[in-house]
C-alpha cells in the first residue's frame, strides 16, 4: 500500500491523501504539548515531585522517570493479539508492577508506555475532563485540526486507515490514541514549534533533551536524544530534525521537522506494516524532495 503523507515548505502544506491514519506514540508529542500548555497556566509543575511519586513531570515525558514499559510484558502482548478487551489501567500497572522502578528516577533513560498513561491520568485529575475533550480543548480546536481527535471507540478506530476488521481495541493504547490527517499532524507539529501557541519557554522546555544513543540500524538516525514527548537528534544527510514516530502491529507513522535543511521542511507519512524505520526514510526523502 502506498505511503498516506503531507509536507509543509514554504508555507504551503501538501497532502496526497484526505485519509484518517492512527498517529499512534505521536500521539505523546501531543500529550508533552498539554502538559506545557497547563504548565503555562500554572497548573502543572515540571520539576516536582508527583504525589505519592518519587519522579518529576519532566522526568515521565522524557522517559526518565525508571517506570517499566508495559511492551515488554508477554501476557499484554498475549491479550493483544487474541484480540481481547483491554485491561483496566489498574490492572495494567499492577500487571508491569509500576512502582517497581527499572532504576532511580533521572538516574537512566527507558521508553515507556506507562510514563506516559500517568501523564494522561495527571491531566485527567488537573482538568477534570475526559482525556479526549481536554485535548481537543487545549490543542485541537484552538489549532483548528479539524480531523484531528481522539479515538474512543471501536467506530472512531474503524474510521482509520489500516484499521479496519481488525478486531483491536484501542484502549489497549493506554495513554490514548490520536488520529488525523497526515496534513493535520504536519499542521500539529508545524504550529506548536514556530507559531505563538507555545511560549519560547515551552518551546524550550519542549526540548531539553537527554541523549539516547548513536545510530540505529537500518533508520535514518545517527545521533537519538529525546525532549518532551519528542524524539530528536540528527539524520543521514539532513542535519537536525524533530518529531516523533510510531508503530504498532497494523501501521506505522513518522512526523519530523527538518531545520538543518536550506529550505526546512515539516513532513509526515503513514503506512502499512511494522517496519518504523521505512516510514521515517520516506519521510526524509520527503523533505530532501522539497530542496
């Protein structure tokens, strides 16, 4: 199946496809942008403790926290592909024994699925709103992503391409699914690092990063770090870029922005499969495609 994308260059945003695509973990890129749009507000705090917690806000959204990953345990993924009903989120942490920390909190670096549903549960108890109405009034709307929302049921997930008579249940994606237009995510992205809708301290804030690692095989990257809720470091051949991408065992997703470049370039793409690292080289030939 051919790549569903859009890029952004010279101030024009080009798509191939009005298609609906699950953005899958761009998704927490969204997530790391309310927290710093409450952040704003006064609402949050980044560097504070959580209730009950032994780790930062901070600490959850760049994956510094210690909080296991609930990928990594058989029975999720087990369930997942029988086809099951997801597990309430209580079940989900006692089953990954989250406060049973992988190390001391900014003492290590691991990616974690789990972080992030606390960072979801933390935004859902400051708001007061369900998940998906919060971020629709705190970025969706305010952005005018008109295609842009958040998955709730099985109809919402079978609008999605790739997604159709698969039998998964979103709320197996426990910190929340958004879904759009590859047009829509480049707008996302586009907006919340170059317009006014975050302040130059979120933007900052956005991304202070920790280093990761060096080059991954057979992806684009040469150098990995992550800020909050996004990964970033440098690509073959194009210099900086930032973004996030995704994966899942129907699609994969990839949104970055390309600074280094003479003329930079916001690109995005979906596709079919598992393979992440196709999906970021073609959204990299994107963006060299726009020089």
């Amino acid at each position: 199946m051919s790549y569903v994308h859009a890029w952004k260059s010279n101030g024009e945003i080009i798509s191939n496809s009005d298609a609906i695509a699950p953005w899958w973990s761009i998704t927490k890129t969204v997530i790391a942008v309310a927290c710093l749009k409450f952040w704003e507000a006064g609402d949050l705090e980044l560097d504070k403790p959580l209730r009950n917690r032994p780790f930062t806000l901070r600490q959850l959204l760049r994956h510094t926290a210690g909080v296991p990953n609930y990928g990594r345990v058989k029975a999720y993924h087990d369930a997942v592909s029988g086809k099951q009903k997801a597990w309430s989120a209580e079940k989900l942490l006692a089953v990954v024994k989250a406060d049973t920390l992988d190390f001391a909190p900014g003492q290590g670096w691991n990616y974690s699925n789990t972080g992030y549903l606390l960072v979801r549960q933390l935004l859902e108890d400051i708001s007061d709103r369900p998940f998906a109405e919060l971020i629709h009034r705190t970025i969706f709307g305010p952005l005018d992503l008109s295609s842009a929302s958040i998955v709730q049921t099985k109809a919402d997930l079978e609008k999605c391409r790739y997604m159709k008579n698969t039998g998964y249940d979103a709320g197996w994606v426990y910190h929340g699914l958004a879904s759009g237009t590859a047009a829509d995510a480049v707008g996302f992205l586009d907006h919340i690092l170059h317009s006014d809708f975050l302040t130059p301290a979120s933007k900052m804030a956005l991304q202070d990063r920790v280093e990761v690692g060096g080059p991954l095989p057979d992806r684009p990257w040469q150098t990995c770090n992550y800020g909050l809720g996004v990964m970033c470091g440098e690509t073959k051949n194009a210099g900086q870029v930032i973004g996030h991408s995704g994966a899942s065992p129907f699609s994969v997703s990839a949104l970055y922005h390309f600074s280094d470049l003479p003329v930079p370039v916001t690109a995005c793409a979906f596709h079919s499969g598992t393979d992440e690292g196709k999906t970021e080289w073609e959204v990299l030939r994107l963006a060299q495609k726009c020089q």
